[in-house]
C-alpha cells in the first residue's frame, strides 16, 4: 500500500508527511499504536494509515480562556520531536494564542477567515474555562470569552473541550468559585462536544481523539460524560502496574518508608486512582516513559470532574475529608441533653403512674356479690 | 448533582451528619435505657452465681444444643453473616485506613480477594435469611417493619461495596458514592433501629445472665 501516493491534493496529510519525508515504517508504526489506543480491530492500522494520509488538513480553531497553558504546553512539548507533533502540525492550525505568529488584529482576521473559508467544517479545540460572573474577568481582543465561544462555535463542525478547566471547570470552578466558571458543554448546546480532561490530559490522548476524526470522520464514542471511551473506559486503578500490591494489603504509609521503595500501593498515600478514568497507567507521559504513580506519587484524578474540591490529596480516598470536632462535640451535648429529657420525661410518667396508683386489696379480687 | 458532587457530599458533610446522629442516638438510647434501672430485687438470692452475667456474654454467643439441625439457616446464616460483616469492616484495607483516619489506630489487613470472598458469603447468608424469613411462616409472623429495615441497612453497605470493588456497574464512583451513602445511612439510623443491639447486645446478655444466676437458672 502506498501511504503517500503521489495523486494525494498538496494539501493532504500524507503529501504533508512524504514532503516532510516522514519514514513509512515510523507512520505505520504510529497508525498502529493508534489503532491500539482507540480500541479498534486488530489489522485496522492500515485502514487508519490510508484514510490519514489521504486526510485533507483539518482546520483547528484553538481558543484558550481561563487557563494556565498547560495543555497547550503539554502537546506541544511533550516527546518532540514526534510524530505526534508532526501530525499536530499537519492539521491546519488556524488560531492559537501560544503558537500563532500572528497577533492583535491580525490574529482575529486569521480566525474570522479559518470560520468564513471552512464554514460547517472546522473544529473548534477550547482550553480553559468560561467565567460568567463578569463578562470583564476574561476577554480577548475586546470581547468576553463567552461571545468569543458563541461567534467561533456557531459554524464549526464539533468541539473538543481540551483539559479539566474546559471539560468540567477545573481549578478556577473550585470552590468558592469567584468567577462563575462553567464548562464549555454548559455553553454550547448545538454542536457535539468531546470532553478530554486532564490537568493537563496525555498529548498522546489529544492527537488521538484528533487522528480518530481525520480517519473516520466523525467524533470517537463517548461516555456518560463526553469523554472518548477509547482512553477514559478504564480507571487508573484497574490498569496499574502496583494494583497487585493493593490486592494483597502492601501499602506504602509514607513517601520514604520500605513499601515506597519497593513500589507498594499508594492508596493510603492519597492515590485516587480508583476513581480516575484516563490512559496515564496504560499510555504513560514523556513518550511513554512514566507516569505519576510510576515515579512514586500517587494519582491526583486531575481527569475527574471536581477534583479541586474532594479533599486534600495526600488522605486517602475512603477516608472522610473533613471530620468536624466541634460538630461531633455539639452532637455529643444535643444527645446527652436529649438523653437527659428523654430521662426526665420517664421519671415523670413513673411518678404520675406511682400516684395514680390505687392499692389492691383481697376485697377487690372477690366477685361482686351483687352481679 | 454529579456522581463526583455525591462522592463529594457523602465524604464530607453526609459524613459529618451521619456520625453527630449517630453519638445523638448513642447517647439518647443510653440515657434512656440506663437510666430508667430496674425496681431492687427484695427477695432473698436463691443461688450463689458470681460470674454469672459474663458467662452469659460469651456462652449465648454459642447456639443450643440441637437447635443448628433444627434451624440450620437461622443459625448458619447468622453466623456467616456476622463474622463476614466483622472482617469486611474491619480487615479491608479502606475500611482500616477509615478507622485509622478516626480514631489514630491501625493493624494489619486481609488480602482483598480473601476480603471479597468473605463478603460475598455475606451477602449470600443475608439473602438467604431474607428467603428464610419470608419463606417461613412463623417468621413471617413474627416479622415486622423493624426487622426488613435492619436487614435493608445492613444488605445495602454489602452489596454496594461488592459492586464497587468489582467495578459491576458504569460508574465507579455513583457506586462508591452510593456504597459511603448506605453506611452513613446504616450509623446514623443504627441507634434508632433493632440494629442498636450490636451496642446494647453486652449489657442486655450480662443484665439477663446476672438476673438467671440471681434466680438459680443455668446460664
């Protein structure tokens, strides 16, 4: 099969690719691991490297709001140089603040023009989180967030919420929430919306859900939350390599301690692991090097809707997050004043009964003599 | 509210409520019960029984004689229920690390599969009392509201625990959620439901065991 046929359009992935002189051997590798993340039948690789390569650049619209950059960070400096970065560059990255050259009005021109010229067609790749609280909290070029969000979105084909700020809110919803963050799926109501959470979420997992939409043309199959089941159908716990240690009791109880050296279950160093749906254990970071739990710390569930809010990190999960003194003391007292008018109440009764009392002689057990 | 709002919830403020009801319910049941007493026994004590309350504590403990082959399910089941509930609550590595987030004290735990399959004969022996029950016309008579509420607070802990651990339905964390929810439920309804006798059970053996010994009946 040739990946990279000459009859490909200029600007197609696999002309991008042979122009770039990409090896094949290292393309189909890619296909393959691919075709392996999003679960997809054994010998789909070369239906995947086919429909890639004849893919035509897909127009991104890439709109960062109330965000740290991490993701943006984290896929663009993941393992580079890659292949990864290489497709990530094939795709027609129309508007990115990181990135692009451009700036100021120009920057605006370039995404007004990726919407007028790919009208239906483009993707729309959104970091960060919409405050609502105040219009004023986060604008670009003059404008609020959320009309940015409403303009860019009302002709594109879907959306991919990129990260936990924008897929749940993420850190600037955690309590108290100063500016009303929302997430994008709480805005956009017409358009399919992909959640790929994470704080920030596996480059790899990016590209992946971006590669599934080159080579299928349409979005991947989502879970109850909008996340591709493809990488977030198994918990961290489920796929990790020290689950053996949480089966047979062997805990690390500190970060310094014999169970941390010899690489025993971080459960009760705060691993949330059980409740994280994300490919880190399978995926891995840094080009497959490690991850989080890998490198000795537990998992911090940064996938997880909420995560700012469920309670220090370093406690473990089955434990209450905050249990209140003064509360259980207030109980204490309530329930031993209860107690005593419960107490009280019964004396009171005894003493009623004892007075109403009226003492039974022989006399009365004998039959009325006049019945 | 979310599965993660709930989880949220039940670690946090559900928690703190179900524990205050609990020391309320404690601590009014307590009082009720202790306070009250017993009228003084003026007769005279027909036997010299020193001992005898503790003895009862722990000998009703074993079942009578003969009775296991007449009642095998009441008997068995009760037994396999019981120390199944022990070890799950108290040998299952969360459960520890709860306790141990509680009170400051630790120990060693069972490896989880040996946990899961004590639990799963927990499990089986409850609803194999529930059958019993219903099946059973003198128990049915004899059951009322109270004790389906019990075997309800007790089945629900079990079974969400099993479901959670082994990841049975779609959402992991509605079901932790949900299996938290159900033991809050169960320790804050425990002081106000036929559950108490796993606080009172002590006292009530060595007041009934003391009372028999006093009257020269075998304890």
């Amino acid at each position: 099969m040739d990946l990279f046929p000459a009859g490909l359009g200029h600007d197609s992935v696999g002309a991008e690719l042979a122009r770039r002189g990409v090896p094949r051997r290292e393309f189909l590798s890619f296909c393959a691991s691919l075709a392996a993340l999003m679960a997809l039948p054994a010998g789909s690789e070369a239906a995947v490297a086919a429909a890639v390569s004849a893919a035509r650049r897909q127009s991104v619209i890439w709109l960062s709001f109330q965000e740290c950059t991490g993701c943006a960070e984290s896929l663009t400096r993941s393992h580079s140089p890659s292949l990864e970065n290489l497709l990530f560059d094939l795709i027609s990255l129309d508007y990115q603040h990181t990135l692009q050259a451009a700036s100021g009005e120009a920057a605006e021109a370039a995404r007004m023009a990726a919407m007028r010229e790919n009208q239906g067609k483009y993707l729309v790749i959104v970091d960060g989180s919409v405050p609502l609280a105040n219009p004023g909290y986060c604008t670009i070029a003059g404008m609020s967030v959320a009309d940015i969000l409403r303009e860019t979105v009302a002709n594109a084909m879907a959306v991919v919420a990129v990260g936990s700020c924008a897929a749940y809110g993420g850190l600037p919803a955690a309590q108290p929430n100063p500016t009303g963050a929302v997430p994008i799926s709480s805005l956009v109501m017409d358009k399919p919306v992909v959640n790929v959470p994470g704080c920030p979420p596996i480059p790899t997992v990016i590209t992946g859900v971006l590669a599934y939409f080159l080579t299928f043309g349409r979005l991947p199959e989502l879970d109850a939350q909008g996340r591709p089941k493809a990488f977030y159908g198994e918990t961290i716990h489920d796929r990790c390599y020290r689950r053996p240690f949480y089966d047979q009791g062997k805990f690390a109880e500190s970060f310094d301690d014999e169970g941390a050296r010899k690489g025993w279950c971080l459960f009760k160093l705060g691993c949330r692991g059980p409740i994280t749906y994300n490919a880190c254990a399978t995926t891995k970071w840094n080009g497959g090097v490690s991850f989080p739990i890998q490198s000795g710390h537990g998992c911090l569930g940064c996938s997880e809707a909420k995560f700012w809010d469920m309670g220090p990190f370093y406690q473990p999960l089955s434990t209450p997050t905050a249990t209140s003194r003064m509360n259980l003391a207030g109980a204490a007292v309530a329930g031993a004043a209860a107690g005593l008018a419960v107490l009280a109440a019964n004396l009171g009764k005894k003493s009623a009964a004892q007075a109403a009392h009226e003492p039974i002689g022989v006399a009365d057990l004998v039959k009325d003599k006049a019945k | 509210m979310s599965a993660n709002e709930l989880l949220i919830w039940a670690r946090g403020s559900g928690f703190n409520l179900a524990l205050a009801l609990l020391v309320v319910g404690l601590l009014l049941r307590g009082f009720e019960i202790f306070s009250l007493g017993r009228k003084t026994d003026l007769a005279p004590a027909r036997a010299r029984s020193p001992g005898s309350g503790w003895k009862t504590v722990f000998s009703r403990t074993l079942p009578p004689l003969g009775l296991v082959a007449r009642s095998p399910t009441t008997y068995l089941g009760g037994y396999v229920f019981h120390v199944s509930l022990f070890l799950v609550i108290f040998f299952y590595p969360p459960h520890i690390a709860f306790l141990h987030a509680l009170t400051g004290a630790t120990w060693p735990a069972l490896a989880t599969p040996v946990v899961d399959g004590i639990a799963a004969m927990g499990l089986a022996a409850l609803v194999a009392l529930l059958v019993s029950r219903i099946g059973n016309p003198v128990k049915r008579f004899l059951s009322g509201f109270a004790d389906y509420l019990a075997w309800t607070l007790a089945f629900l802990p079990m079974l969400t625990g099993y479901l959670a651990y082994h990841h049975l339905t779609p959402d992991y964390s509605l079901t932790l959620g949900l299996h938290i929810l159900s033991a809050e439920l169960m320790l804050a309804l425990l002081p106000f439901t036929r559950l108490f006798h796993a606080v009172s059970l002590i006292a009530a053996r060595w007041y009934t065991g003391e009372n028999f010994g006093r009257k020269g009946v075998a304890t």
